[in-house]
C-alpha cells in the first residue's frame, strides 16, 4: 500500500509504474480506471483502423472517422484523458488516419461561428463571476420573491435559473454559481426526514433539472443546443436565430412545473418550511457590497448584446458577430479594470476545446459518410413504424446510451448527424427528428454521472445515488412522453412536423 497516496500497487511507490499511478491519483482520478480506458481506447482505434475489415457499404474515410469516433467515445466515457484535450486531439487523428486530407478540413469545428458564440460567451460569464454579478443576481432574485417554504424556494430558484440562462452559457457553470447559494439555503434545515426530503428536493430539482431546463429555451445557454444550430447550418443549410430557437423551445418550461410536481411529491416536501425563512436571505443579501458601477456598465454591455441577439432579423447581424462586438467593447482600455489573468481563470476553456473537437468529429461522419451508413444500420430497426413509435425507440436507445457517458457535448456531437441522415430514410423532418431526439439527451436523470450538472449537485451530500436513481427514472419517462405528446404537435404547429419532411420552414 502506498501511503501517500492510498493506492494499492504491486510496485513499490518510487519506482516508475508507482509514480505513474500516484500522479493520476494526484489528478482525482482512479488509477486503474484511467489507464485501462486510456490504453482501451487507443486499441480500438488502431484495431478498426488496422485490423477490422472495410464493412460493406463504408468508404475507406468513413471507417477512419469510425476509428477517431470509438477512440474519442471511450476516452469520454472513461475521462482517461480531459475533455477538452480529447477534442483538441480528434482533428489529427482525422488527419493522421485518413479520414481528412488537409489539417485544415479537419479541424474545420475550430471555426464554425457557433464555437466562436460560445468562447464569447464563457468570456461573458467570467467578466460576470469576476463582478460579483451572479450571485448577486441570484440573492436578489431570491430576496424579491419572499420565499418561506421548500415549493416556493424550487420555484425561485427556476427564476434565478432562467436569469442566470441569459448570461451564463453552460447548465454546470449555473449549477456551480449556484451551488453556494443552495447550500446556504439548506443548511438552515434541520434533520428531522421531512427537512432531510426538503433538501434533496431542492438540491436535485434547482441544480440539476432546474439548470438544464433553463437552458433549453436559450440557443447560447446550453452547448448542445449550439451543435444543433451548427450541424443545421452546414448540413442542411439553414439558419436559426436565436430569437427563433426560443420560439421554437420555451414549451419546454412545461417540463419544469411537471418535474418539480414530481419531485416534491416524491419526497413529500408540502408544508416543509425554511427554518429563519426569508430573514435568512435577507441577511445573505445585505452582506453585499453596494452595486458598482463597473457592475451597471456591464449588464448594459449584456443587454445590449441580448437586444441585438434577439432583433437578428432586423438588423441581419449575427449572434456571433454580435458577441464578438461586446467582447470588443469590454476590453475598450481603461473601461473596466479586469485583468485578463482573471478573466482567463475563470473561463472553461477544456469544454470550449470540447465543443471545437466535437464539432469538427460531427462534420467529419458527414463528410466520410460514416453517419449515413450508420443510420443504415439503425433504419430497419425503425423503418415501417409510425413516427411516435420511431421517436420512441429513438428516445430509450439514447437513455441507455448516456448511462456510462458525462458529457451531454459529446452525445450530442455523435448522435445529431446520424439522426439527420436517418431522417429522410423514414421519411421524417430532419430538424424537428433531430431535436426531438436530442433534446431528451438533456434529460439523463438516472445516475448523477450522466450530467456534469448533477456531479455538482451530488458534491452537496444532501442525497445518494438511489434517492437520484430512483426520482430519476420516472422522469426520463415523463421527458420522453412530453417529446411526443407536447413537443412534437408544437413544432408541427410552428410549421414543421416530424411526420412531413416536405413541410416549409417556419420562419
């Protein structure tokens, strides 16, 4: 046993197999897990590069961009490698293997307008955490809605959630700015069982299916949201503004009020009240310091760059083009006083490199032909079926999926350009197919490692893994439901129905 680091190895700790597996443990990482996956990964990649024979139908370029796709899913599933390093490297192996000619088409994700919106947009979200302003903003909103019981609490939180979609770009990075809101709020219960199912109610219901609610509605609020808008627009050749894209989900909000019914109703939560009830909120607020002005020139800044997001039709400038034109105005020398080291520091650069990576991968299995033969396999499984019962087997197969992955990034990159090739094939609508599909991804509530958003809610201690588990699958069930029952009459109502490809676009 190596005492240091509490490792059991069968070498002794200085030796060169024992420094390795104490570094990876330094890192938060299971040695044996981390390794097995590393090595795993880079096996199936040479073994279906090499060795596995050329599948019929699959071009030489399509198992290539197979092999990166296998390489890059097991170093995700097992986080034996960063994310974001993990994308960083997927444009070479498309290139080192033949499943891209020039460095440039491979990497071609690195300069898709909607990876520049999101580094905008994390650049947004630190100049706001180095401001002070999400907290802020969170009390605040708190303190205004005069919460006293755990019901009110889920729902103000919703609230702040909702505020916090417009300027922070990621349902973890909410999450995380929440967190220490939530946890302040719980420890003034006490442990009796009803106050012990208040918290994890408000824990799982605010951090986790709160956060990623929120982000739906909002085109830059959730990065799956933004692979969507991206494959739209290379693949298929259209353009959804953000002012559309929430025309399109804010119906998804419904999703919240039934959830949260749910969940309190599952842990019995009526008529638990706050212990010191909104005194207690007040107190947290009043320990800010007063609104500076550095505070009020920001969130113009934001809201001018919201305004134009949302008149994109008017004034024909895009989202992207309009993030960069904030970011240029922060940074006028002298008009704040940032320092760019803590701006850096606080911007999620592994999941920028993340979304860069998976997007050039999702481009790659377009361009090989690999998500074409891989909705060929998929086809006779649904084909000859109606469009809800297609949806459905869509739906579970995702779910089950996302049981051994974290990033909902990296599911997503995979699986929309399969599902807009499959589309035609059953003659379905590939927009309306698409985001059906992937949309109940946002939904992997069966075990907390299925969201990053949920790893931080798990770090409060407030429930175990069976109290998520078991409120969580009915959930799934209620996600999938309302796909079919409530979203896709909706999109059929907005002018695109999943059961006509033919339908005009509706905007």
């Amino acid at each position: 046993m190596n005492e240091k680091s509490g490792i059991a190895t069968s070498v002794p700790a200085n030796s060169f197999l024992g420094r390795f597996a104490e570094n990876i443990h330094a890192r938060g990482r299971a040695p044996v897990k981390t390794l097995v996956g590393f090595f795993s990964a880079w096996a199936v990649f040479f073994f279906i590069l090499w060795i596995m024979p050329l599948p019929e139908g699959m071009s030489h370029a399509g198992k290539s961009t197979l092999a990166v796709l296998a390489w890059a899913t097991t170093m995700w599933i097992t986080e034996a490698l960063p994310v974001g390093i993990t994308g960083l490297i997927i444009p070479m192996l498309l290139v080192m293997g033949g499943a891209a000619s020039k460095f440039p088409a491979a990497a071609n994700g690195f300069s898709q307008p909607v990876v520049f919106l999101t580094l905008a947009a994390f650049i947004f979200a630190a100049i706001i955490q180095a401001a002070g302003l999400d907290r802020r903003i969170a009390l605040t909103l708190l303190k205004k809605f005069r919460v006293k019981e755990v019901g009110g609490i889920i729902w103000a939180m919703f609230g702040v959630n909702l505020v916090l979609s417009l300027i922070i770009p990621a349902a973890n990075a909410r999450a995380a700015t929440l967190l220490p809101v939530v946890n302040g709020i719980t420890r003034f219960f006490g442990d009796t069982p009803e106050e012990r199912a208040g918290k994890k109610a408000i824990v799982i219901q605010t951090l986790v299916y709160g956060s990623m609610i929120s982000g739906m509605c909002i085109m830059t609020a959730h990065l799956p949201n933004l692979i969507l808008v991206g494959l739209f627009e290379t693949e298929l050749a259209y353009n959804l503004s953000y002012f559309n894209w929430f025309l399109l989900q804010w119906p998804y909000l419904g999703m919240f009020v039934i959830t949260q019914w749910w969940v309190r109703r599952y842990f019995k939560t009526r008529g638990v009240k706050i212990p010191g009830g909104i005194e207690k909120v007040k107190e947290m607020h009043a320990e800010l310091p007063k609104t500076s002005q550095t505070e009020w020139l920001i969130l113009a800044v934001f809201a001018l760059v919201g305004l134009m997001w949302m008149t994109e039709s008017l004034h024909k400038i895009k989202a992207h083009n309009a993030a960069l034109m904030g970011i240029a105005v922060v940074f006028i020398p002298g008009l704040f006083g940032f320092k760019w080291k803590m701006l850096q520091d606080r911007t999620i650069w592994g999941t920028w490199l993340l979304l860069a990576g998976a997007m050039s991968m999702s481009a790659a299995m377009g361009t090989s032909g690999l998500a074409g033969w891989l909705s060929d396999v998929i086809h006779p499984i649904a084909a000859g079926r109606p469009w809800w019962a297609i949806l459905l087997i869509l739906m579970v197969g995702t779910h089950i999926i996302r049981l051994g992955m974290l990033s909902n990034v990296a599911a997503i990159a995979m699986l929309a350009p399969i599902l807009i090739a499959l589309a035609p094939k059953l003659g379905l609508h590939p927009v309306a197919f698409t985001m059906l599909v992937s949309d109940t991804d946002t939904f992997a509530y069966i075990l907390p490692t299925q969201i990053t958003a949920a790893v931080i809610a798990y770090s409060s201690g407030t429930f175990s893994m069976a109290d998520y588990a078991k409120v969580g699958w009915v959930s799934v069930l209620i996600a999938i439901a309302y796909g079919i029952l409530v979203m896709a009459p909706w999109y059929a109502f907005m002018g695109i129905p999943v059961w006509d490809p033919s339908a005009p676009w509706p905007f």
